[in-house]
C-alpha cells in the first residue's frame, strides 16, 4: 500500500502585490521544489458557493505524504521566509491527508 498523498491548501488576499510576488513568491519557490511539492492548481477568481466569505486567490499543492507537507511547512527555510507572506496578505492554510483512491 502507497503512502496517501499530503496536500497544502491556501486562501489568500494578497495586500501588497509588490512585496508578495517579490519577496515571498521570489523565495518560496525553491523550497517548494526542495519538498517536491506539486501545483495542482490557483485562482485569483474563485467562487465561493457558500459560507459568506470572501476569498481572492486560493492554491492547492500536492506533496508525496502529509509528513512532506508537515516538514516543508515547519522547515527551517519556510518558516524563515513566512514573514513575507505574513507582511503582504492575509491568508489561512491547511494541511491534509487525501483519501484512497
């Protein structure tokens, strides 16, 4: 049996455009492919269908397990550039284990 794949789900209202795409995006990049993490996929228009919120971009990245997810979150190096997100939008992650197939 194959280990069930982790998964790293943002929503994001990105307030600072510049300092997001040039500090944070700039530097997230290269640990996301150290942690071999996937993008599945983003929207800068999402709909929400329910819950009353709104949401301006939303991304999904696939990892190989939930624990890949876990150490590329609570590395060294992400949490060393976790501030830039921090300072340029306001955001909620999830981390979570898929289902079998």
């Amino acid at each position: 049996m194959t280990a069930k794949k982790g998964y790293l789900f943002a929503e994001l209202d990105v307030v600072d455009a510049a300092h997001f795409h040039n500090e944070y995006m700039a530097r997230v990049h290269p640990v996301l492919d150290e942690y071999g993490a996937i993008f599945l996929a983003g929207s800068d228009a999402p709909v929400v269908k329910e819950g009353g919120r709104e949401v301006k971009r939303v991304v999904l990245l696939e990892f190989s397990s939930l624990q890949r997810a876990e150490e590329f979150y609570h590395s060294d190096r992400y949490q060393a550039i976790i501030g830039y997100r921090f300072k340029s939008a306001r955001s909620h992650l999830y981390i979570f284990e898929g289902t079998d197939a």
